[in-house]
C-alpha cells in the first residue's frame, strides 16, 4: 500500500484592472463585437461597406444559416 502525500499548489492572484484600463477593454470589446455582428448578420452585400464588388455576405453564408441569421 502506498500514502500519497498532498502538496500545497501554490496560487497566483490576478492583478487588478485599473478602472481606466477596465474601460478601454470593454470599450473595444464592443466595438469588435459590433463589427462581428455587422459582418456575419447584417452585410448583404448590396449595400456592404466596401462596396459590390467583395461580398463578406458570402463569405459567411453558411454561418449566417448556421447561427440562425436571416439572409434572403
């Protein structure tokens, strides 16, 4: 029969956010989040930011379907 001897893990506490550095974060967090929506759910192509010729609609077709976004 063998004891098993428990050890001690040590922890590391995470260092606090400064409430400046906590609003950057979430500011741009937004932002990208927005951005993702705007590409995956609302771009159709039509009236896409960067014009008719590339088609982010189409590139995330199937996602849009996937993730049950409306497209046609």
């Amino acid at each position: 029969m063998s004891t098993v001897i428990p050890t001690a893990i040590p922890t590391v506490a995470p260092a606090p956010l400064s409430l400046s550095k906590s609003v950057i974060w979430l500011v741009g967090a937004a932002l990208l989040a927005l951005a993702v929506y705007y590409f995956v759910g609302i771009d159709q192509g039509a009236v896409s930011l960067f014009g008719s010729d590339t088609h982010v609609h189409e590139l995330v077709h199937d996602g849009r379907h996937l993730i049950g976004f409306p497209c046609h």
